[in-house]
C-alpha cells in the first residue's frame, strides 16, 4: 500500500503554505450550519475556531437570526454551538457546566421520552417559565 505521504505530497510539510484561506473556510463551514440549523436537521450545531476569528463569527451568528453560545476551548481556539431554539442552546450550556439548568434538561429528556415534539416542550417551557430561557 502506497505511503500518503507519496500521494498527497507535501501533506505533512509543516513548510507548505495553506491551500485555504483559513478565515473563508471558517465562514463557509459556519454557513453551512447555519443553513442545516435553520432547515432543521441539525438542532444545535457546533464549530471550533481560533480566537482571532471570534469577532467574524459572532456578526456571522448575528445576522442570522440563530440563538448561540460561545465557550472557550482552551488558549487559542472557542467553541461555538448554535441552534434555531433557545431551549436547546439552555441544555447545551447545562451540559458543558456554565450554568445549572438541571430541570430544563429533566424536563426536556422526559418530553422527548414521552414522544413530545420539540415545538410542544418549547411551548411548555414558554408556558411554564414565562421568563427568557437566557436566564438558564
């Protein structure tokens, strides 16, 4: 079996200079998602970039209309998940421990446990909290 190395030279020659604009295909990943979130298939989408880029995202997110959060990943790179429904944005932000929102996530598994669609539990959530999920 031929090396990589010998059919994509210069694949691992930390020397070459990229074969993409590192800022254009951040946004042109970051469309894509916002287009899967927006037509549905995704719930909540997540991309890595590096700090520097930030700025360009978050306009991006803004003027899509999509709910994000923005979370550190360590130095030099944020993780960055977006999705059409508050609700889910208060879950994710549960799951990576920024915030405590223990009965959200208890009562958004029992919805979809009991075969509820994801409009019922964001209406019951509306209902029921009557406050902005951004609170979680």
């Amino acid at each position: 079996m031929p090396d990589v190395g010998t059919i994509c030279p210069g694949l691992y020659d930390t020397e070459a200079p990229s074969r993409v604009d590192g800022p254009s295909w951040d946004i042109g990943r970051l469309s894509c998602l916002i287009y899967e979130v927006k037509r549905g298939s995704k719930p909540v989408a997540e991309i890595v970039v590096p700090v520097g880029r930030v700025g360009v995202v978050k306009d991006e997110l803004d003027s899509s209309g999509l709910f994000y959060h923005m979370s550190p990943r360590g130095e030099f790179h944020t993780a960055v998940y977006l999705s059409a429904r508050e609700h889910l944005l208060a879950i994710v932000r549960h799951m990576l421990g920024d915030t405590d929102a223990g009965d959200l996530f208890s009562t958004w598994v029992w919805g979809k446990i009991f075969g509820y669609s994801e409009e019922a539990i964001e209406g019951y959530f509306g209902d029921s909290l009557g406050t902005s999920l951004s609170n979680y």
